[in-house]
C-alpha cells in the first residue's frame, strides 16, 4: 500500500470496495490483537454471563416475595418467607456487585493489553517505514494516530464495548425470565421490537457516516495544530498568525458542526428510544392488570413483567453509547490499520550479507532515480569514489546533490542500477553493517531529550564519558558544552541548557565522530554555523577524515577546500570533476563560483 493510500482514508467518501477492503484490513488487525488474550477472554466471558444472569433474578426474587411473603403474613403471619426471599435478593446483589467488579478489573486489563499493543506496533512500524513515508505523511498525522485515535480505541474498550456486552446479555437474559414469567407479556415487548429495530437501524447507519466525519475533522484540526506549533519560527517570520487563525478557525467550525450532527442524531434517538419504552411499559401494565384484576396474573408476577418490561429496555440507552464509541474507534482502527499495512520502501535484505569491516569505497554502477515516474533526478549516473576519498559536491539547487546523498545512506534506493559499498549493493548489506559503516549529517540538527552526553553518545551507545568528551574536542564543541550549567550533563531541553542552532549543529557532529563511519556524508551540514564556528570545525574535519571517505554536500565554498575532490553537478549529471585547485585555475562552473564567493569576501 502506498503513502497515498494512506493519505486516501482520510476522506470519508469511500467506494463500497474500498470500504470492504478497509473493514477487512481492520478486522484482521483487531483479531491480531486479541488472540494472544484468548484465555483472559475466556475467563471474563464467563463472569460477566454469571453476573448478568444473578443481576436478572432480581425481578424474579421480588415477585416471588410479593406472592409468597405477602400472602403468607396475611394469612399466618409468618414473615419467613419474606424474609427468606429478602436475604436471597441481597445475597444476589452481593454476589453480582462482586462479579461486576471482577469483570471491570479483567475487562481493563485487556482493554489495557490490547492498548500497549497497538501503541508499540504503532511506534516500532513508523520507525521502520522509509524516509519516503515520513516525507509524505505529515507528522500532524502520525502524531493523530498515537493521541486522539489511540484515545478513541480505549474509549470503546474501556466503556463503549463493554456497556454493549453487558447490554446484549442483559436484555436477552430478561427477555427470558420475562417470556418464563408471562408470554403475552413478552410478545408486547417483541411487538415494540420492531420500531426498536427500525430506530436503531437508522441511528447505526447514520451514526456510521456522521462519526467518521467527526474523525476526519479532528484530525486536521490536530494536524494544523501540530504543524503549526513545529514551524513557529516561519510563522513568527512571516507573520501568519492572522491567516493560520482563519484557517484555524474554519477547521475548527468543521470539527463543530461534525459533533452538532452526531448531538443532532443522538436528540432523536434518545427521546425516540424513551417514548417506545413507555408506551411499551404502559401496554404490559394495563395487560397484565387487566388479567390481575380477573385473576389469571398474579400481583407478583405482574410486578416482575412491569420491572423487566421497563429494565429491558434501559440498556438500550448504554449501548446507544457503544455506537458513538464504536463508530469513532472504527474509524480510528481503518487509519491505524493503514499505518501499519504500510511496508517500507527500502526493504531489509532476505539474505544480508555482513560487512564487518568496511573500507569506504562507494560506487554508483549506472543508477536512475526518479521520486515521481515524470521526474527523473539522477538519469544513468556513474560514479567511483574510493576509500579515504573526500568528495565534494557543488552545484546549484535541484542538481541532486542531495539525492546522491540519501542513495549512499539507502534512505532510497535506485530506480535502476546499484549502490555499492566496498563492491556489495547497499540492498544486500546488513542493516547493522550499513548504519555502522555509512552516517549522514544534516542541515537539520535534531537534539533528543536528556542531557548533552546523551545526545553525543546516540553515535555510539556505549562510549564512556572519555570517548564523548573526545568526540566534542575534535569538532570544537567542547568548551562550550563546559560552559553550560551541568556541562555534559546539561538538559538541552531544560531552561539553561538551551543551545543556539551553530551549537546544535556542533553536537550533531560530535555524534557523527563517535559512530566512527567508514562513510561520513556532510549535507549542508555546516550551513548554521558562523565564520568562527565553521573555522573549528573545519580544523576538526581535517584530522577526523584523514584515510576516511567523506561526500561533502556545501554552497560554502570555504568548506569544499578541504576535499581531495569536487564534483560540480548540474541536472543530475557530473559537468565538472577534478582537485579543488584544478576547477579553480579552470574557466568552468566551478570556477565562476569560487570567482563569486572571493569577491564576496572582498
């Protein structure tokens, strides 16, 4: 399935093939999640039967009283039998409130179960799905699935469903003891059965459309919120505070008028469903008092019809709720179980071939690459860089620099042809090897929560705070880790530990240092650091990438002084390749660059 595919479940305007197949991959993924709990289902299956059925017999136990107790104080005064039946509805009560709270207890926790599930299937999938997914499915989305649709699951299971349970053996255990007790009364409530049906039917089918539009707007008003949030600093620069408030709001007025159409619905069910059950409880009354009065019902048993004509149809009301559960959770579970049928773009290998020691050299053998069909970036591109090789590439935007880039760390993989490391395709390596052998630094410098040890040793998870401190002084990071109020146990993320995007950028590099590549890329990645700054660092690429391959990715031409080789890339071709000096004392494109960038200086 691919990221558009995705992206298409969030509409709400399904083909009925699409729906089958979507309700499909949903029931598949909810069986998934409910097999391993067999056994506890099992178990809380037969509690909530047992307490239902002792929850029932209250009824039961009253009539028997009214019959047999009354008459038997009139008669002898004997206050036994009330008595007796009096204990017996208190043992029933006790022995269904312990039960109900063992089915809540065993019903939470595979509520629970299934829950922690789902959120680590969620987080582990998304973590190994491509780069391709994450640069299409927006992190507002992503973010939706773990919150407000993980929320709305544990709302069905942890109410929704089982109020529909309880409901379900309720209504058909009472319609038993009511059917046991008087049949005439029990086809009273049949007949009301059928506007019951229609009601309900009516509300199942129009609840279906209305809640998944409520879904579908709270997940852009979360994925413009979310958004928004992240780019704060462009909307602080362009002041788009006006224009993302009027978005904003009109996203929110969607959301609302979703939820008044689902409130719409339930002000007709609700006072619908009350209505059929009055006048049904109105009918089995003067029934069955009629028949009282000429003496073919007893006053108990007229009591017990007139508590389960009434109790039948209380649930009715619980499970009223299930259907607004259910339909937000259905909706949930489509987007969830689309997330997770997703596969990954750039597949692990079947058979990976292990590279324990890798030397560095990387090969592009006749490589396309297109991330549209109608938009080739790289068309039949050779390359051959050998190890220990610094490689720089320059050209203007959109050459497919960076393509390059992301081809050499398999963030993609070619459309034809081969990325070799050390003679073995990137597609059969193992994954370990290739993360251990290839690191990309980017412009972006992501800092983690936790101190700024932590964030250095991500390299290399098990360096001792020797081997971080080494890593920092080979980049110039340092003294100004010293400098902050913990020094390497400094919180980035708390007040005081705050860091500037230069110094981001300098632990960024400290962690590339530490993972100690045969492959080190450099894209941009020294674009955010000021003149000094980028002085220090480049004294610690010197000595760092001695004897190790390195793909330099800069418009800084001061940066590309320190590569053996440059590579001047227009429209995904090589158009110039030699020593920095060469292309300089050349008339090419480099060399109209280098020209610039010096007269810029002057």
């Amino acid at each position: 399935m691919s990221v558009a595919g995705v992206e298409g479940e969030e509409r709400s305007d399904y083909t009925r093939d699409e729906s089958r197949r979507i309700r499909r991959r949903s029931r598949r993924l909810l069986g998934s999640l409910l097999t391993p709990l067999r056994r506890r289902i099992v178990v809380t299956a037969i509690v909530v039967v047992g307490a239902q059925l002792v929850s029932v017999s209250g009824p039961l136990l009253i009539g028997l009283g009214v019959n047999a107790g009354l008459e038997a104080l009139q008669r002898r005064t004997d206050w036994v039998p009330v008595a007796l039946v009096s204990g017996l509805y208190v043992v029933a009560a006790v022995v269904g409130a312990v039960l109900m709270q063992r089915y809540q207890l065993l019903s939470a926790k595979i509520s629970q179960a299934v829950l922690i599930d789902l959120r680590k299937r969620v987080f582990l999938h998304a973590q190994r799905l491509s780069l391709e997914f994450h640069e299409n499915y927006t992190s507002g989305r992503i973010i939706a699935r773990q919150t407000s649709d993980l929320d709305s699951i544990r709302e069905l299971l942890d109410s929704g469903l089982n109020g529909l349970i309880r409901g379900v053996l309720y209504i058909a255990f009472t319609a038993i003891a009511l059917v046991s007790v008087d049949r005439l009364s029990g086809l009273i409530v049949a007949v009301a059965g059928i506007p019951l049906f229609f009601l309900v039917r009516w509300f199942q089918k129009s609840s279906q459309t209305a809640f998944r539009r409520t879904r579908t707007a709270s997940a852009a008003v979360i994925v413009k919120f979310v958004e928004t949030m992240t780019g704060i600093r462009a909307v602080k620069a362009f002041r788009a505070e006006t224009r993302n408030e009027r978005e904003y709001g009109g996203l929110v007025e969607e959301y609302r008028e979703a939820n008044a159409g689902a409130i719409r619905m339930f002000g007709i069910f609700e006072p619908a469903l009350i209505l059929i059950a009055n006048v049904t409880v109105a009918v089995v009354l003067l029934s069955g008092g009629l028949r009282a009065a000429q003496g073919t019902l007893t006053l108990g048993a007229l009591l017990a019809v007139v508590l389960y004509t009434r109790r039948i149809f209380e649930p009715m009301e619980d499970m009223s709720t299930f259907y607004n559960s259910y339909q937000s959770a259905s909706a949930a579970l489509e987007k969830i179980s689309g997330v997770l049928e997703e596969r990954p773009s750039v597949p692990d290998p079947t058979r990976p071939v292990d590279l324990w020691q890798a030397d560095g050299r990387v090969t592009f053998d006749e490589v396309s690459f297109a991330y549209r069909d109608d938009r080739v970036v790289l068309p039949r591109f050779s390359l051959d860089v050998p190890a220990g090789q610094v490689v720089a590439l320059v050209g203007s935007t959109g050459a497919g620099k960076s393509t390059l880039a992301k081809l050499i760390s398999r963030f993609y993989d070619p459309s034809e042809g081969r990325v070799l490391l050390d003679g073995i395709d990137l597609r059969q390596l193992h994954p370990k090897d290739l993360r251990r052998a290839i690191v990309m630094v980017t412009q972006e410098a992501y800092l983690f929560s936790g101190s700024v040890a932590e964030n250095i040793a991500l390299g290399k998870p098990d360096a001792t705070l020797e081997e971080i401190q080494d890593a920092a002084r080979a980049v110039g990071a340092h003294e100004f880790v010293l400098a902050m109020p913990d020094g390497y146990d400094t919180d980035v993320n708390k007040r005081g530990g705050r860091v500037s995007a230069g110094q981001r950028q300098l632990i960024s590099f400290a962690r590339a240092f530490l993972a100690d590549p045969a492959v080190l890329i450099l894209d941009e990645a020294t674009a955010s650091l000021d003149i000094p700054s980028e002085r220090l660092v480049q004294e610690g690429l010197r000595t760092l990438l001695a004897d190790r391959t390195a793909v330099i990715i800069a418009h800084r031409l001061s940066t590309v002084a320190i590569a053996d080789r440059v590579l001047v890339m227009e429209w995904g071709r090589i158009v110039e390749d030699g020593t920095p000096a060469e292309l300089i004392a050349g008339s090419g494109r480099f060399a109209q660059l280098h020209a610039a960038w010096r007269d810029s200086l002057v």
